[in-house]
C-alpha cells in the first residue's frame, strides 16, 4: 500500500514496544499489516493527519507503474524519495519517460543520501 508523506520531515507512528512505522517524505511502500497496526495505535494522530493531507493513504495501490497513466507514473516517481520502491518501478517499468524519470529520482536520493 502506498502512503505519501506529504511533509518534508519523517513522520513515525509507534506500532509496539520495539517497532515503529516510520513514514520518510514523499512516497513509502507500506505493509497492510504494518499501517492497520499504526493507524490502531495512533488513531487520533493518523486521523488528524489524513484529514489535513499531510499524508495520503493510496488505498487502491497499483500492482505496478505500468497501471498508472505516464503522467501520473512521474508525478508518482516524483514524489517519491525510497531508493528500494524507486529500483523496484526501475525493473518493472518499460515507457522511456518513465524510466528516465526513476533515474532522475535515483540520483537525487544518492546525492542527499550520500
């Protein structure tokens, strides 16, 4: 399931004592399991959070890129920081404006990675 973080700092959610959902900016592939164990946690915050559009919950998600308009594939790509889900569309996609775009994406992450 996606979730969009759509603020600029890392957003965590406690699940239990030693877990913790943390949400990075932009788009987080995020475990159904992991994301109803958060949201029963932290209802109120979640809510509140949902509600303001500070984050966005993909309830729908894609089984890939390729099941998303070109256009909304790179906003998608544009917004998303999480290096492992940015390589994962890179094997699967096929469109040019696509790919070149996840490049793009890619790089920016390693450059303020590294």
């Amino acid at each position: 399931m996606l979730v969009n973080n759509k603020q600029e700092s890392i957003v965590c959610f406690p699940i239990d004592s030693e877990k913790t959902l943390q949400l990075i900016p932009g788009v987080n592939d995020v475990r159904e399991d992991l994301r109803n164990a958060a949201l029963q946690r932290c209802k109120k915050q979640a809510q509140r959070m949902i509600d303001q559009a500070l984050i966005v919950v993909e309830e729908a998600q894609p089984v890939s890129l390729g099941d998303l308009t070109q256009g909304r594939a790179v906003a998608l790509v544009r917004e998303t920081l999480d290096e492992k889900l940015l390589k994962t569309w890179k094997g699967l996609e096929t469109r040019k404006g696509v790919l070149s775009e996840i490049g793009k994406q890619l790089a920016k992450v390693a450059v303020t990675e590294g």
